[in-house]
C-alpha cells in the first residue's frame, strides 16, 4: 500500500514481493486497507470473511431451492461450524479459498433456480 505499486504487493518493510497469494485477494486487500482500522490482520481478514459468509449464504439458498428451507439452514450451518473451512481454508485464513467457494456456489444456486423455472438455453 505504500508503494502504490498493486500489481506486486509487498507484504513486509525489506520490499520481498508477496507471491503466494491469489492477485485479486492481494488487491482486493490493498484497495480496501485503509477502510478497516487499525495495523492488525483483521484488515487482511474481511475479504476472506466476506467470502466465507456467502459461501455460506449460497450453501442456505442452494439447500432452501434443491429441497426446504430447514435443509438450506442445516447446509449453511454445518458449512460455518466446519473447522477446515472457517480456520485453515476459508474465512479466517487470508486466503481465497472462501471465494471459490462463494462464486462457485452462487453460480450453482442462479442455475438451479433456472432450471426450475424452466430454464431456456439450459441445455448446452
């Protein structure tokens, strides 16, 4: 953030680039730095918890579309209480794991609910 330079983030002071991360989650860090207060991690944390929220949201709707709300409920909680996912993978981790997840499982819920509804070109 202090070089201005977001195509090659540098995370410590001796200006080592920090290169085993994903790009997106790098700038998407960078841009959003200055919103979240403090020198902490949590401000390298909310992208990553963002994610992993609406991984889970998509898990709630994708369960609540396929079957019934309590199962959509059952889905999005067990994906939460998950350790791998909320701890080392997902959204505590720093990683953009937790987006995959997320973009992954909206894109299945927007074709489920097409399908449902009948769903013109569908059939590729």
């Amino acid at each position: 953030l202090r070089t201005g330079d977001y195509v090659v983030p540098r995370l410590n002071p001796c200006g080592r680039p920090h290169l085993n991360a994903a790009p997106l989650y790098n700038w998407a860090s960078c841009l959003t730095a200055g919103l979240v207060g403090g020198d902490g991690y949590a401000r390298y944390r909310v992208w990553s918890a963002a994610f992993g929220v609406g991984a889970a949201l998509a898990a709630v709707a994708l369960g609540a579309a396929l079957f019934a709300p309590e199962v959509g409920l059952l889905a999005g909680l067990l994906l939460s209480l998950n350790l791998y996912f909320t701890y080392f993978h997902g959204a505590r981790a720093c990683v953009v794991d937790a987006g995959l997840a997320s973009f992954v499982g909206w894109m299945v819920v927007c074709y489920a609910r097409a399908a449902r509804a009948g769903g013109a070109g569908l059939g590729w």
